[in-house]
C-alpha cells in the first residue's frame, strides 16, 4: 500500500485509537508514547512524504517517547508499592525530642520530618533526647525506633 492519502488516514487512525487507548487503560504512558509516534507519522504523510520516512519517524518518534514518558508515568504513578500511607516513615531519619524509656510499651516524642510522632525503642532500650533514630515501621500511631549507628 503505497498510496500516500490512504496512509494519512491509517496514521490518523492509529494515533486516535492509541490515545484513547491510553486513557482507557492504565499504562503509564506506554501506549501514549506510540500515539505520539503515530500522530507524527500522520503529520508527514500529510506533507507528502514518502512512506518509507513516515515509518521511521513512526519507530524513533515512539522509542523516544517511550524512553521519557514511561520513566516519567512511574514516577507520577508513586513509584515502588508500599511507600504510601504509614509505610512510609520505614526507614526515615529522625530525632528524639523526647526520652524513650526502656521499659516495654513506654514512648517517648520523635520528630520525624516536620511531624512529631509518640516513638517506642525496638530493643526496649532507652534513649536519650536528641539521638538520632531510624524509624523501623509504624505500630498503630506509634513509631518503632533504634539509634542511628554513625
């Protein structure tokens, strides 16, 4: 199919669909990335140039695309699992404002970021005001510290 006006409407054709396509699936931006090739490919074919050019637009508009947008999708999209609601203060630095006892239960005040959480030492150890802490997971609303080791 050599026919230059008949590949104009198969380009216009394909960039509708993978557009729509991308809005009706979640993909971050993978399909996306070949609409955008497709509506280039489009544009050519519209400015009379040869097929075979339309094509290899087509492939390098595409795997640019995707090379951007898809790293760019994950990113917006929150990126790994499990770094959303309480999870994510595993593994944030924080300070002791004050004490945690070392008895079992006892909590102590650390400041996480620019929040204030009621903390419990891991070990039951004590530790004293302005140690540094690593937050090991969040218990109910309190958070599970041991000392930052320098």
């Amino acid at each position: 199919m050599d026919d230059p006006d008949g590949w104009r409407w198969i380009w216009l054709g394909a960039a509708a669909f993978l557009a729509v396509g991308e809005l009706v699936t979640p993909g971050a931006f993978f399909m996306l990335s070949f609409a955008i090739g497709a509506a280039v490919a489009c544009a050519l074919a519209f400015l009379g140039v040869d097929v075979a050019w339309e094509i290899a637009a087509f492939i390098v508009t595409s795997v640019a695309a995707l090379l951007i947008l898809v790293p760019l999708g994950r990113r917006m999209s929150g990126g790994e699992q499990g770094t959303v609601g309480a999870t994510r203060w595993a593994g944030q630095r924080g300070i002791v404002l004050g004490a945690i006892p070392g008895s079992p239960h006892e909590t102590g005040l650390v400041r996480v970021e620019r929040e204030e959480w009621r903390a419990e030492s891991a070990d039951g150890s004590e530790i004293v005001s302005g140690t540094k802490v690593i937050v090991l997971r969040v218990d109910g609303t309190r958070l599970i510290v041991k000392p930052q080791e320098e």
